[in-house]
C-alpha cells in the first residue's frame, strides 16, 4: 500500500486518529496516537519520535531520542476504539536515520534478507498456533506479607458445585477434557467466531478456531501461514484482537504459558518451511514424513541449538512450568512424524508438497515473534549449510509416545532447559549462528541476556506460596 493510498483510506473512513506501533524486546505492542489530521506524506517520511529510554532493553535516558517509521503496507482499521482509527507498525530508526539494531522487527528482516544471500531458498513461511484461555475473573497480587493469584471460569472443572452462578448449569470441562467439545460445553464458540470475523475485517486469513484440551476455557484460532515477518505482524494483530475481544464480552485473555496447576499450558506451536522462487523446498515423496533432506537438516539445526532458540522461544520464567513432562509439552528434544509428543514433529496428515514444513512444538506465547521466528530460521539455515543430520546425533526419529517410554528406552534423549536461566546459559554459550550475516549482534545478545536474567531474578527472590505449605512447620 503506498502513502497515497494510506491517506486516501484515513479519509474515505473518516478515521480520526492514526495509532503508529512498534514492539519492544518483550514482544508487546507500544504505540502512539496521532490525530489524522496532522498525518501527511511527510509523516511518512520523518516518523514518528518517541522516548527510546522508557522501553525496557533499549537506550539511556542520555541518548533517548527515537523514531517510528510507518510501514504502509500494515495499515489496518482499529476495530475497537470509539473514534475511528487507523493502526500502523513501524520500524525504529536512530535520529541520525539509521536502523536501530536492537528492533526486534529489523532483525526478522535481516533474518529474511540472509536467507536470500545464502541462496538456500528466497522465503521462509512460518505459520504459529497460538493457545490461550479466556477467563471470567483474574486476581493477583504480590507484596511484602502476601502473595497469590486466582482465576474463574464459567467452563472451570472445579465448579461442579458451585452455587454462586444463580443456577449452575452444569456442562463444565473436565481437567484434559476440553479438547474440541461442542456446545454447551464449549461456551466460547461465538466469542472465538467473532475474534476471527474482526481479524478476517483485519485482513487476517483465518483457517480454524477450536477448544483446546484445558478446562476453564482454552482456545486456539490458526492462521494462515505467510513470510517471517509478516507472519510476527499478523500474531501482534491476532494477540490484540483477542485480549480486546475478550474483554468487549466481560472476559479476559491471557497467552501466558501456565496459568492454572495441574492441566494443559498454552503453546505456540510453529511451523516452518522455505521456498525458491515459488517452489518448496522441504518436500520430497518416500523420504522419511516425505520430506526432503534439506528439511532434515533444518530439523538439526533447530534440535541442535534448541537449549539456546529456548531463550527466545520461551522467555519467561511461567515458560518452564509448562514445559514439564505429563502435560502434552514437548520437552524431548527429538523429531518424529505425527507425534505430538517430540520437540519436532512432521505434519504428515492432508499434506501437499507446498504445505510440507516442520513444526517445533516448544515455543509459547511469551515469545518475542520477531526475535523468535527470526532465531529459528537462522537455527535452521545453520543445519542446512553445515549438514547437521539429527538421525546421526540421536535425536531421533522416535516414533513412540515419549512420555510413556520406560527409562532403559529414553536413553540420551535430551530435554529443554529447566529454567530461563538455563536457557540464557545456553544462549551466552551458542549464539554464533545467530550472527551470521549481522542478522543479531554480539551486543544485542548479551543486552538481552541480561534482562532475561533481572527478570529471573526478580522471581527468584521472591517467597512462593507453596513453600509454606513445604518449610512452615519447620
């Protein structure tokens, strides 16, 4: 879309105010509103400013000053907002006109622009499945003497018998017992339709939208797939569609990993695959899930460097609660064909050579989509150039359910880092891949190593609920 025709929609729309987003390291949308009036061509190419130093993990409040620069073809109408809107991502650029190295989305461009030099392929689709649960109340709060957290849901398991409803009708989901369920018990199936109408309003191609297996309301919608960095602007689109969607019908959104004890988390399942000038390259007919050598290798890329991807796939603490065996989370790091229970699976179900990809099932929702896609493919094209075979480094395939393999079976079956601290020790120890072609840089990586580690400190220190419930009585 060109800046002509950004203007012409401002005002065939009557939009009144045109909202210009970047994201931070966190993966979390920031934007400022400008009225539409004062948005002219020049906009376009001035940008935006903004004070860089109250974004966590960018600059000094000595050297703060920043700017957006709109991206026309992202433009969209804000569905949401009393006055009409027009919303726009933006790349980051310095005051001197150069682009800023820590923008999450300039790396996954880069990321985008070394594939092609590589001559491996010229696109990278990827296409994530993003879990999470809608909730009817959220409580929390942590201090000095307290500490605690407490979700509902009209769906929940544990209100069977609860009276408070003004009549409960029953049809709860049970703990691992809300995958696709019709309605009643599925409470959500207009809510999740009318989140796929405003993201198809969006211009977000919708395949699906289901109950996923958690009780208390977990959901899922699928996305078509599309290039790398399209594919993170649409997952910002689609995050925010929900979170508003939810909260337009009373409820609330959340991706985060683990909220609840004792059932499923919510992934971010991602799928991959890179084309050369129109053709896939990961498809090949008889090969093992018919795929080629070329996406074996990539799988080994990814298996290889997946304790160090996990510190952009999973970066949070509440990441390494659900990545824990016994709860569909894919901790072994192996691949298979169809089997949901390895770190990789290949889609083998209604496949074409054009829909033939990998899917690395660890990532969630906490993650940077930008950082995370552009860490993977840079992960992959690794274990392409240097041929990492995973079949000679026993990673698989494993075509067992893994979680009830006996430990004589398991063997050197390697796992995800414990925790977010061991993901970054992973990380500071092998990231050479990822500067390949400057796509991350040496600086980038230890600034955001250690505000991963300020993050997992301010929770370490902190006193959990449930170790009074261990130490109390000591």
């Amino acid at each position: 879309m060109s800046v002509e025709n950004v203007l012409k929609l401002i005002k065939e729309n009557n939009i009144e105010w045109v909202d210009f987003r970047f994201v931070g390291l966190s993966g979390k949308a920031q934007h400022i509103s400008v009225p539409a009036v004062e948005v002219e061509a020049e906009t376009f190419e001035v940008g935006v400013a903004f004070d860089g130093s109250s974004i966590p993990g960018f600059r000094g409040i000595e050297n703060s000053d920043m700017v957006m620069m709109p991206v026309t073809d992202t433009a969209y109408i804000d569905p949401f907002t009393q006055h009409p809107t027009l919303i726009i991502m933006c790349d980051i650029y310095t005051p001197e006109g150069e682009r800023y190295d820590r923008d999450p989305r300039g790396i996954a461009q880069k990321a985008e622009e070394y594939l092609q030099t590589t001559g491996i392929g010229n696109a990278a689709y990827f296409g994530p499945e993003s879990e999470f649960f809608i909730f009817d109340d959220v409580r929390f709060e942590t201090g000095m003497n307290k500490s605690f957290f407490e979700v509902d849901s009209e769906e929940a398991a544990w209100n069977t018998g609860r009276k408070e409803e003004g009549g409960n009708l029953g049809y709860k989901v049970p703990v691992k017992g809300g995958y696709v369920p019709v309605q009643p018990v599925d409470t959500q199936q207009d809510l999740r339709s009318e989140m796929c109408r405003l993201m198809m309003e969006a211009g977000i191609r919708i395949d699906r939208h289901h109950h996923e297996v958690a009780t208390a309301g977990q959901g899922e919608i699928n996305f078509r797939f599309d290039t790398l960095t399209k594919t993170a602007d649409n997952l910002l689109k689609y995050k925010y569609i929900v979170a508003n969607t939810a909260r337009q019908y009373g409820k609330v959104a959340t991706f985060m990993p683990k909220p609840l004890f004792g059932d499923n988390g919510s992934g971010m399942h991602v799928h991959q695959s890179i084309f050369k000038d129109g053709t896939p390259l990961f498809y090949e007919k008889g090969g093992y899930g018919n795929i080629s050598e070329m996406a074996m290798y990539y799988i080994g890329g990814i298996l290889h460097h997946a304790p160090a991807l996990i510190a952009f796939t999973n970066p949070s603490t509440n990441s390494f609660k659900r990545l824990v065996p016994g709860y569909e989370a894919p901790v072994n790091l192996v691949f298979s064909k169809g089997n949901r229970s390895a770190a990789v699976r290949i889609p083998v179900a209604s496949v074409t050579p054009k829909a033939a990809r990998i899917e690395f099932r660890t990532p969630d929702s906490t993650a940077n989509p930008y950082l995370a896609f552009a860490a993977m493919l840079m992960a992959g094209l690794d274990g392409i150039k240097n041929k990492i075979d995973p079949r000679k480094l026993g990673y698989g395939p494993v075509d067992k359910n893994i979680y009830e393999l006996p430990e004589s079976e398991k063997g050197d079956i390697r796992s995800v880092p414990g925790s977010l601290e061991e993901a970054i020790d992973a990380l500071v120890a092998d990231h050479e891949f990822l500067l390949e072609g400057g796509v991350f840089t040496k600086e980038f990586i230890d600034n955001y190593a250690e505000l991963k580690r300020s993050e997992a400190k301010s929770v370490g220190i902190r006193i959990h609920p449930y170790e009074y419930n261990l130490y109390f009585d000591c």
